[in-house]
C-alpha cells in the first residue's frame, strides 16, 4: 500500500521539477539579455549621413535634449514594425528609444507629428 503512494510523490516531485526548470532558465536568459530600458522621445535633429539624431526626451519634470550617434548595431524600425533607414525619420517625429549606458540598442518610429502613430 505504501510503495504505490511514495512512486506517485515521486512522479509528482520529478514532474514539478522538470517544469519548474524551463520557467527558470528562460527568465535567467530575459534578464541576460536585457539591453537597455525604453524612453518616449520627439526628434529635434536627424542626419542620415552623418548617422546623427538630437531628441527631446518625454519626463513629466522637465525637458531634456540628448545628441546621439548611432552604431551599425543599432536596430531601426518603423511605425509598420519593420526594420528601416534612418532617412524616414523626420524632425518632430515620436520616436521610442532603447538604450543602455548613454548607447542607443533600438530605435522605433512612433508617428510623424500631428498623425496618429502607425497611421500613413
């Protein structure tokens, strides 16, 4: 009588750690490879060759105007999700920004001004 209760703890025991280990790594794997947090942005400068931006950053205290240079590295999209050139970027635009220690990881176009974002 006891020996078939003491295999189902142990299937139940098995079980429970073999689906708790997925979870476990797949959140170790999230937080590794975390790149930076995002910021709302408007464009207040853009050159394409030069691979330039200066924006304007959203904070509910004040303003505040950051100059960038962007990498080869850094990813580019547009407000239909897909990756694009920076030379759709216009000034005034909504853009979202994702960076980490002052280096600019993404850059997502929200709207140009006065559109909603997504809208053509």
């Amino acid at each position: 009588m006891l020996r078939p209760v003491l295999g189902i703890l142990t299937f139940l025991a098995a079980l429970l750690m073999l689906a708790d280990g997925p979870l476990t790594a797949q959140d170790k794997g999230k937080a590794a490879g975390k790149k930076g947090t995002p910021h709302d942005a408007t464009l207040i400068k853009v050159d394409p060759k030069g691979h330039t931006i200066e924006v304007e950053f959203h904070d509910k205290k004040k303003k505040k105007h950051q100059h960038y240079k962007l990498t080869e590295s850094v990813k580019i999209v547009g407000p239909d999700g897909h990756f694009t050139k920076l030379e759709v970027f216009k000034k005034g635009d909504h853009i979202k920004i994702v960076e980490h220690e002052g280096q600019i990881h993404e850059l997502h176009h929200k709207g140009h001004k006065g559109k909603d974002p997504g809208k053509k």
